[in-house]
C-alpha cells in the first residue's frame, strides 16, 4: 500500500522529476500503441464492418456503453498496485480507444486528398503542449476546474446519449464545448499530478492525460471534419 509520504509533493525534485518522465514517457508510449493498434484495425477490418458501428442509434449506443465499462475496469487497474495489472489497465484502455475511434478515422479517410487526421493531431498536440506549460509553469490554480469539470461530463454525457437516442446532430459547438471541457480536464489533471499521485502511479497518471488528450483529439477531428461537409 501507499503512504502519504509517497505523493510527489512530498519527495525530493529529483524523484519529482523521474515521476514526471515516467509519466509523459508513458503517455507518449500510449499514443504510440494507439496509432499501431488503429492502423491495424483499419487496414485488417472491413470497411462494411466498421461503419456498422454508426448503423443504429442502439448499436453506438451499446459500444459506448461497453467503452464506459471498459474504461471503468481500466482505471480500476491502472491505480491496482500490482504494476503488471497497471500496465494491463493501460494497455486495455488503449484497445478501447482505437476501437470507439474506427468509424471516426474511417470516415476521416474519404478525405485523403486532403488529410484531416495529421492537422488535427498536430492541433491536438500543440495543445495539450501549450495546456501542459500552462498548468506547470503558471501560478494559477486551477482545482476550481474539478467541479466545472465533474458537471459538464454528466451534461455532456447525457447530451449524446440524447443525441443518439433521437437522432438529433450535436453540431459544431457542441464540439468546441467539448474541446474546452477536454483542455480544461488537462490543465486540471497536470497540475494536480503532485497532489493527487503517488511516486509509482505513474501508470495511473499517464491513463488519465492519455484519456483527456483523446478526448480533445475526438473533438478536434469532428471539428475539422464538419469543415469538409
């Protein structure tokens, strides 16, 4: 089990620094894998098979379901102090992320001729980027967030599932809401990675990053996507 003395505001720079690197190393990591593990499924899935995802509001509505449950067993994991079953809770969530991805990218992919998917990662990542400097580097505290951040996922939320059931087009600013929401998330998460982790959640960290900068990354892309309707 952990202490108290464990959490990184309590230990010396150095060991501060070596839990910082661990973690944005394994975020990168997780990135990483993400691409490998879409690039598979889009090159080795049928196409008919993929877009069936986006067949029926109950059908999309059942994978989110199964996402949700996903995602909870693997933070579940990724915080166990077992490190093989960290890694198993980040590895896990990685699959879940390229699989409720594969429709998004597919349909990105009609626009080769002019890609959407790299301007929105490289939007995506100097964002997160800027956000990250932000969080480290200002004297702002940003713990007010966590409230902001608590109510506007359950609205969110039930904003697509409503939005699924009956069929209505979230549209264009609904996707700037959430691109806000998700960079608020990252600002909050980066500043609180002394407060609120132990010295070996690393893992557990990199999850929570990894899932704030996929979020930005999905809203990013319908974003630049809508553009090309």
């Amino acid at each position: 089990m952990y202490s108290q003395n464990d959490l990184v505001s309590r230990v010396s720079q150095v060991e501060q620094a070596e839990f910082f690197k661990k973690t944005y190393l394994h975020v990168a990591g997780a990135i990483l894998a993400f691409v490998m593990v879409e690039t598979f499924l889009i090159n080795f899935l049928p196409e008919n098979l993929i877009f069936t995802m986006l067949g029926g509001k109950y059908v999309w509505l059942f994978i989110l379901g199964l996402f949700w449950l996903g995602s909870t067993l693997s933070n579940n994991l990724a915080f166990h102090p077992s490190q093989q079953k960290q890694y198993l809770g980040l590895g896990l969530y990685v699959i879940l992320e390229a699989i409720i991805f594969l429709p998004m990218i597919a349909l990105a992919t009609v626009y080769s001729d002019s890609n959407v998917i790299m301007p929105a990662a490289m939007i995506t990542l100097f964002m997160f980027s800027g956000l990250t400097a932000v969080a480290l580097f200002s004297k702002t505290d940003f713990s007010f967030l966590r409230t902001i951040i608590t109510i506007g996922g359950f609205v969110s939320l039930g904003t697509i599932v409503a939005g699924a059931l009956f069929g209505f087009n979230l549209g264009l600013w609904f996707s700037v809401g959430m691109v806000v929401l998700a960079s608020g998330s990252i600002l909050y998460q980066t500043q609180q990675l002394k407060e609120q982790y132990t010295t070996n959640q690393y893992v557990g960290a990199s999850l929570q990053l990894f899932a704030s900068i996929m979020l930005l990354f999905w809203y990013v892309l319908r974003i630049l996507l809508s553009r090309k309707d």
